[in-house]
C-alpha cells in the first residue's frame, strides 16, 4: 500500500462527499470510518453487482466505482490500481470538458 495512493483515493472519496448533498456527505465520511467496516464491505459488495447489472432499471454503472472504492479502503492490494483507474478517469473527463479529445 502506498501513501500516494491512500491520498488519491482519500481525494477522490472527499471530490464525490462535496458534491453530494449534506446528508450524503456525512453518510459517505461516516462510512470511511474505521467503525463503520462491518456496514461498508456489504455496502460496497451490493454496489459492486449493481453496477454489473447497471443494464436494469434503477441500478447504474455509477455503483461499480464507489463500490470498488469502498473495498479498497479495506483491501490495500487494490489501493494503488484503483488510484490510477480514477486518476485516468478524471483526467479523461476534465480534458472532454475543457474541448480536448
């Protein structure tokens, strides 16, 4: 496990809690929480086979990231790829915003 990549996930984890409404926000710190792992990892395993199924109603592929994530706080292996799956995300995103390819 690698600091850089503890601190980038925290980043990503803090971009998704201020954007989130109030309640939302708390929600997702509170679930970073070391207290919290016995809610996060079954959080985190339904969020991870709804986004597979994000084809059916209700369910989308925006659960499969924040389900990976969540796993990752408790899984240090997957830290770092993780880290750098988002980071190429976010740039990807940012560069489509700002008109480049």
């Amino acid at each position: 496990m690698s600091a850089e990549s503890r601190a980038e996930l925290n980043r990503h984890f803090e971009w998704i809690a201020d954007r989130l409404p109030e309640k939302g926000g708390r929600f997702v710190r509170w679930l970073r929480q070391p207290s919290s792992r016995l809610v996060r990892i079954p959080l985190a395993f339904f969020l991870v086979v709804g986004g597979i199924f994000s084809f059916l109603p209700i369910l989308g592929l925006w659960m499969l990231p924040l389900g990976l994530m969540l796993i990752a706080q408790d899984v240090p292996f997957l830290q770092r790829p993780l880290a750098h799956a988002l980071g190429w995300v976010e740039r990807k995103w940012l560069g489509r915003k700002n008109g480049q390819s």
